[in-house]
C-alpha cells in the first residue's frame, strides 16, 4: 500500500508543476512575447516536468532575455543570434528542453495508451511502455527539432527532417535511458505491485525520472552543441 505520505508529496509536486505550467502558458498567450513557434509548445511542458525549475528557466532565459524583445526583428534570426549571445551552458539548456518536451509528451500519451489498452508483455506493461515512450519520444522529439531548426537555418523539408534526425536522436535518447533506468527501479524495486497511471505517486515518480532523463542528456546535448551537430538555442 502507498504510504499517505508520498500521496500528499504526490499531489504538492504535481500541483507545482500544474501551477508552472499555467503560469507559463498564460503568460505566453496574454504577452505575446516575440519566440520561437515551437517554444510556445516547449516551455509549458517544460515547466510541466521540472515544475518551478522550468517556471525559473522560462523567465530567466526564456522570458527576461527573448530575442526580439526590444526591437522588431524576424523571431528565428534573432534567436540563431541570440543563442550565441548567451552563456554556453544556458544554450544547451534550452536545447535540451527541446528533446525534454517531445519526449514527456510521447511518454504522456503512451503511458496512458497502454494503460487504457491494457497491454502486456510477458505479464508486465513496462515492456510495451518502454516500446511506446521511445517511439512517440522519438517522433515527438523530431517534430519539435524540426520546427526549431528550419526556421533558424531556412532548410527545405527533406534536409529539415534529416537535420533533425541527426540533431536529436542522440540526446532524445539519452533522455529515454535515463527515464526508463527510473521506471524499472519503479516497477522491480520500489512498488509491490507495481503503480498505474491513474494513481498520482505513479505521475511523481514519472516526473523524478523526466527530471533525471532531463539531466542525462543534458551532457549528450552540450557534447552535440559544441560539435556543431544540434543548435544552440
């Protein structure tokens, strides 16, 4: 049985993070700051996972210092300028909430298909989970790589879709080992029998492992911005 405790740490966290994740999204829609399209997308659900850290990173180096901020510029160029203004380490963060978001979403989604569908593998669903996080992480995480990219360097589809591939699928992938290293402490080590998704200890305990999954690829993202393989944002 899950201790009260850990429910009532469940619902704080998970409030906090709902909390960050509204504030964010309405300060975006009422603002009208001058960002990136697909930053509209990556923030909240930033914000969603890393709670009031990704409501702290918004403000601080999404927000405070957007590029186009005080002038009219055209939003992709000034953020390709941007980037390179900023502290390295801040550019690799913002590059990692880029995989960051399409891999939480893609997980969101298939945690709650496999839950509703009811499958199983080898009498476990954290096979099937970890087949349907990857799979949507990864095509998740491409799109938004994709509407990150082409606008910065003017690409055409094909040569977009490519970039892409290869800016994100190291990172999103060290995302991914980090997050399913956490699942399986979940399922073989801390909970007999294991949580579902309609339990709110299940969604925190998903949200340490974004976070871990955050942190490592962070390393993966700054060894790729550095190469010149992934943009800085």
């Amino acid at each position: 049985m899950t201790p009260t405790w850990l429910t009532i740490v469940s619902l704080l966290s998970l409030a906090l993070a709902f909390g960050s994740a509204v504030t964010v999204l309405v300060d975006i829609l009422v603002g009208n700051h001058p960002m990136m399209a697909v930053m509209k997308w990556v923030w909240p659900i930033t914000a969603l996972y890393l709670g009031p850290v990704g409501l702290w990173a918004y403000w601080t180096m999404g927000r405070a210092s957007l590029p186009g901020a005080h002038g009219m510029g055209h939003a992709p160029e000034e953020h390709a300028r941007h980037s390179r203004e900023r502290p390295f380490w801040q550019s690799v963060f913002v590059s990692t909430t880029h995989c960051g978001a399409g891999c939480t979403l893609g997980d969101v989604i298939a945690e709650w298909a496999v839950f509703g569908l009811g499958v199983t593998l080898a009498g476990r669903a954290l096979w099937p989970q970890y087949l349907g996080d990857y799979t949507l992480a990864y095509l998740l995480g491409i799109a938004f790589q994709y509407f990150a990219i082409v606008p910065m360097r003017h690409l055409a589809v094909g040569v977009g879709i490519r970039e892409a591939v290869k800016a994100d699928t190291l990172s999103l992938t060290a995302f991914e080992i980090g997050l399913f290293a956490w699942m399986a402490l979940m399922a073989f080590v801390f909970f007999h029998p294991a949580l579902h998704p309609d339990s709110v200890v299940y969604w925190f305990m998903m949200q340490i492992g974004m976070l871990i999954g955050f942190a490592t690829s962070y390393p993966m993202n700054w060894l790729l911005v550095r190469r010149g393989v992934k943009e800085g944002m």
